[in-house]
C-alpha cells in the first residue's frame, strides 16, 4: 500500500488562495487542515512556515483537534509577506508504541517481536546527535531490559 496522506482545506485562505490571508505583527496565525490517509497507522503533521527574507523554513507542530482537523500555529514577529504550508506523514514510531501500550495493558505477556520492532524503529530513526544517547539507551532497554513493564516504560 502507498504511504500516501491527503491534506484538504487549509486555512487561512482567501478566495482558495487567490488573495494572501492578513496578520497583524504579533500575532499568531492559526493554521488548520484535514489529513487523511487510508489504514490504521497514527499521523503527524507540521506547519513549515517562514518569514520575510528567511533563508530556512521553520516548522512547528499540528495536533489533532476532532475529526481529522488539525491545528497548529506560528507567531508573526515581522512585517512582510509569510509563506506556509502544512505536511503530513505516517508516524510508524507513534502507531507502534501504540500498538505496544495497548496490548501490554491488554495482559498480553509474549512481546517480544513487537519490542525488537520498536528496537529496530528506534535504531533507523534520524535523532538529532543530542538525542541519540537516549535513543540507543531505548533500544538496549527494550532488547535487555529484565522485566516487561520496563521495557513497556522505556
């Protein structure tokens, strides 16, 4: 199957984009869409956003309201013309530690494929290098760790 997300009805626009949305210096403009995607796997989304005579792209996160809306916000500290737009991915570490919590709280004891898959998730993951301490202390955790309620935990 694709991993394919659809993102529909974004706001703020005007006219279906046509005319640019206002804001006032100091605000924070309010970004909404639907996301959508076949399957029972988990979605996170961001905002990418940047301001006048930005060189990069800054991104901060969207949160599922209800109903497959999702909101999120940047703040405008400058006057100029801001450009956004909203992505949105599978999250296969959220679906699996999901999956995991709740057959752990379903007393099911034999779960270990399920951690070595996390384990495996984790070590594939790009971790900023500040992180990656944590994550590696994760995957030995879940590969070694001497009860299952830990290695659920860590």
């Amino acid at each position: 199957m694709k991993n394919r997300v659809a993102i529909q009805h974004v706001t703020p626009q005007v006219e279906c984009g046509r005319y640019a949305a206002k804001a006032v210096v100091g605000d924070d403009v309010i970004v909404g869409a639907d996301l959508l995607r076949e399957g029972h796997e988990l979605l996170a989304a961001v905002i990418r956003f940047r301001g006048p005579e930005d060189r990069r792209w800054r991104e901060a996160p969207l949160r599922l309201d209800a109903n497959d809306r999702w909101y999120g916000s940047f703040h405008v500290d400058r006057m100029g013309p801001w450009r956004y737009s909203v992505a949105g991915w599978t999250d296969h570490y959220g679906t699996w530690l999901d999956g995991l919590r709740k057959k752990h709280a379903d007393g099911q004891s034999d779960l270990a494929l399920e951690l070595e898959a996390g384990a495996q998730l984790l070590e594939r993951r790009k971790v900023p290098r500040a992180e990656r301490a944590v994550a590696d202390e994760t995957v030995e955790a879940l590969r070694n760790g001497a009860v299952l309620e830990e290695k659920v935990a860590a």
